[in-house]
C-alpha cells in the first residue's frame, strides 16, 4: 500500500464566502459590466490557486430556512502554513451592485454568518467597494461576541478580466480566514487586514483602495509569510455566545458636513427632519465649525440636543481626533455634542444607529458613542500594550504557564496574565494545545474562566483537530464543558463523528457538548 502524499494528510479549515454582488463578480455584457451567478463554477473553479484538483465534495450550508443544504466544495492547494481550505459559495438570490446594499442586505450578510457559525471556521463576504466600509462597520456592530474572523473583500476590477485585483484579494482573505484566529469584522485589501470599522475608501480606481487613517493593519501578507499585528486584535471577553443585533434605526440617523459659510438655517433644517434621532456632524480639524457672530449655529445645535438628538463630532480631516483643544470645538462640546474622537464617518454612523436600535436612554447613547466598543475608536486613557524586558524566551513562557494551569496554581496563572503576558493565551505547543485546551482538562474551572474573559477563543484545534470543549467531554469534566459553551464553544465539524462515538458509552459526560 502506498503511503500518502503530504497533500493528502494535510488539514483542512473550512470558509464560507458569501456573495453579495459587487465587481469582483462581474462579467462584460452589452451594457457593460453586470453581476453574474456562479462563481464558483466559472470564477474559482479553472483557477489552480482556488482548486487544487481534489474531490468537491458536497458540504452542508444552510441557506436561510434554517435547514442545511449540499453545497458544492472546492479546496485550495497545501499552504505556506502547511494546511488546505476547503469553502463552499453562498449567493444571495439578487446579486447586487454595493450602492444597492442597505439595512436590509446587512441583515442578510448577518444572518447567513449566524445560520453557519458552527458549520465553519471563518467568513469570507464578498461586496462591492463603494459601500464596502460601511457594511464592514455595521457589521461589527452587529456580530456580538464574535469568535471567527469574518473577513469583507471585493476589487476594483472583475476576476474575469485579464489584469485584475480580484485573485490577490480573494486569495489573501481565505488564506487569513481558515489559517488565523482574528475573531473580528475585517476588511482586506491589496494584501493589507484592516479593522473593519476603522476602514475608509480613498480611490475610485487603484487597487490600494482603502486605508486605516487612525489603526495600523492588523496583518499584512508578504512574499512568505502573513505578519499579524497581534497586539491589536480585539477577542470577545465575555462568558457569552455568538449573537446578532439587527434592530437598527439606519433610517433615522443623517450625516452633515460643516463647510465654509454654511447658514445656521441649512442645519437646522437637517435637525428638524421628522424622525431624526442622531446625526454625524463633520467639522473642520479637531472639531471645530463656525461660531458666527452672535453664535447662532451653537444655538441651533445645542436646541437639538435638548430634543434629544444625540449628535456626534467628527472631524474631516483623514486622520486625527476631535478634540477640545481650540475654542470653537469646546463650545460645541458645551452644546452637548458627543465628541467622537478618531472614528470614521462610516464607523459613527453605523455605531449611532446601533446604540439607537437598543431602545437606550439618550443619556446612554451618548456615553456610549464616546468609547469604544468593537475597537472603533481610541481611547486615550487606555494604556499601550508593551513587551516587558527581560522576559525569558516565547516558549519558556508559554510551558511555564501549562505547568500553572496543570497543576492548579491560579496565583502564577493571575500573575502571567498581569504582567502582559495575554499575547499567550492563543499561542500553542509543540501538540497544537492553546492555555486553554490546557485548562478544558485542568483542575481548576476558575482558571479556564480566567483565560475566557481575557479573550481566549473557543475555536481553535490541536494538532489532533480537537477543540477545547471536546477535550473537556472526554476528560468526563461537565462544568467545564458548561462554561465553554455558554462562552460560544461548538464542537468542530471533524469531530461529531468520534463524539457521538464517545457519546454513547458516557452521555452524562457530552451532554454539554450539545451531543
């Protein structure tokens, strides 16, 4: 019997892209370039980087009536990183141009990751470019708790076409999705991983499309190798499970650019629309806009947030903060407009219409668009994370803290985590084994705790392909395997088999699992 190529025994991740529309499908027609079906069979398939000639197999993907359906596979070829990812395509049934997309279509993209979250390790969503950074901003709003990287990308010009961004682009997004645990809404473009809250389209024609004015990339892909910013990435630290939010009041909320000689009347006509409940205003520099002589604007202004319009400063400037450092702007924050410090205008609105959609108090919304809370703005009393010196080296670190958590010591797990040394929690061993697969079998449920509301995730395998939650069901540790779950953890696709197995001799053990 043969032995088995390294291709063959080479692991597998699992991505769904879902197609939304935009350029990176389109195809030349008589009226010019129009979106068209079937990308995988005409835009992926004949292309050796998407398809590496292996069995497409049917995996199941569910399409918005809750039920799986057999959707065709493609897997690319064995990466730098020495694994393939498998993904399936998920259309929506209108394709469409992204200055079509609106509340509606956010929806769609949300419930469509929702509905396969447990089917998948990441998200690929394919978009056009004009609104692309704002649906990449509602989005980050609207998955809560998120543990996956769901990753937006599109191009500037069709994967059909002979010279095009679309492969690099379609490609980089894959390979980051089934091969890093970046468990945020990002945004890739021209081999660069964004925020994607903190991206903005700067051209209408080069590939260097976008830009993250105020937050370095989280990753840059190279020649060789992917460079993560890991010092940057945002994980979800609380003991709950993946949700969505799509009551939003996008409807309600307008944006306003100070300019020049702008007539009090002309903003107080915006502020009087019926229904308006927010408004972005983008002002000059660090948040100014004119006064007038007799400071009729202010007045206009600060008569609306006593109606109870909640309006947020930004500035226009493409990078920068609002701040109160002149006059002008710390009369407008005397007015009672929410200073929102370095988001972009697509950030703000999409963050004001979400705080909306929550039926808060006013007062709350307020408070709330002045901090981060999917990583949009910065805030400046936070303190910048920085590797202490004289720390011994990456892995003595890292087998120093599965000594503490196998053997109980919550004092040296609390001391790590207190000395920055949260850069471990999704780092693994020789056998692929993160801190917290480590603690899915420790002693102490305290600890697993612990590393739970620090941002350590839920999803990632060992080398043997198993989570963390199967690791505690077969170790027979209930309240373990309670807590992961309530965190959001899932048993993994290639694990359901040996699970329902195990399931049979112990079931009191796997009842957690969801077995």
């Amino acid at each position: 019997m043969g032995s088995k190529t390294p291709s063959a025994m080479a692991a597998e991740s699992r991505v769904l892209i879902v197609m939304t529309g935009g350029t990176i499908c389109m195809r030349r027609s008589p009226n010019g370039f129009v979106p068209a079906r079937g990308f995988l069979d005409t835009g992926m398939a004949p292309s050796p980087s998407f398809n590496d000639g292996s069995d497409p197999r049917d995996i199941a993907v569910v399409v918005g009536n809750g039920l799986p359906k057999p959707h065709r596979s493609l897997r690319t070829p064995i990466s730098t990183y020495g694994k393939h990812v498998r993904y399936a395509v998920l259309e929506f049934d209108k394709l469409l141009d992204s200055s079509s997309i609106d509340a509606e279509g956010w929806t769609r993209i949300a419930e469509s990751v929702h509905e396969n979250y447990t089917l998948f390790d990441g998200f690929v969503v394919l978009h056009g470019t004009d609104s692309l950074a704002y649906t990449c901003s509602a989005l980050s709003f609207m998955l809560q708790n998120l543990g996956k990287p769901v990753i937006l990308t599109g191009s500037q010009a069709p994967i059909s076409e002979l010279q095009n961004d679309a492969t690099d682009n379609l490609i980089g997004s894959l390979v980051i999705a089934g091969h890093f645990m970046i468990p945020e809404v990002c945004l890739f473009f021209n081999y660069k991983l964004f925020r994607g809250n903190r991206a903005t389209k700067v051209s209408a024609s080069d590939f260097a499309a976008f830009s993250s004015p105020n937050l370095s990339p989280l990753a840059i892909v190279h020649s060789s190798k992917t460079v993560v910013n890991w010092e940057l990435v945002q994980r979800p630290v609380e003991i709950r499970p993946f949700s969505i939010h799509t009551h939003r009041q996008t409807g309600h909320v307008a944006c306003l650019r100070i300019f020049p000689g702008i007539k009090p009347l002309m903003v107080d006509a915006v502020l009087n629309l019926q229904g308006l409940k927010g408004l972005i205003l983008e002002t000059f520099g660090s948040g100014n806009a004119p006064g007038g002589p007799d400071g009729a604007l202010t007045r206009v202004l600060e008569a609306a947030v006593s109606r109870g319009i909640v309006i947020v400063n930004v500035t226009q400037c493409m990078t920068g903060t609002v701040s109160p450092l002149y006059e002008p702007a710390m009369r407008l924050k005397r007015a009672g407009l929410v200073p929102g410090h370095d988001m972009t205008t697509e950030a703000a609105l999409a963050k004001l219409s979400y705080l909306l959609g929550q039926d808060l108090p006013t007062k709350d919304v307020s408070q709330q668009m002045a901090v981060s809370l999917r990583g949009e703005l910065t805030e400046h009393t936070a303190t910048a994370f920085q590797h202490p010196r004289g720390l011994p080296s990456h892995l003595a670190e890292l087998t120093a803290q599965g000594y503490a958590i196998a053997s109980g010591n919550i004092q040296a797990v609390e001391d790590a985590l207190g000395g920055n040394l949260k850069h471990l929690l999704n780092e693994a061993d020789y056998s692929g084994n993160t801190p917290l697969h480590i603690a899915a079998t420790g002693p102490e449920l305290r600890i697993l705790e612990m590393f739970l509301v620090n941002g350590a995730s839920v999803h990632l395998r060992n080398k043997a392909g198993r989570t963390p939650l199967f690791l505690a069901a077969n170790a027979g540790l209930r309240e373990h395997g309670r807590l992961l779950r309530a965190s959001g953890a899932h048993l993994h696709a290639g694990e359901a088999e040996a699970a329902n197995v195990y399931a049979e001799k112990s079931p009191e053990s796997w009842e957690a699992t969801g077995v």
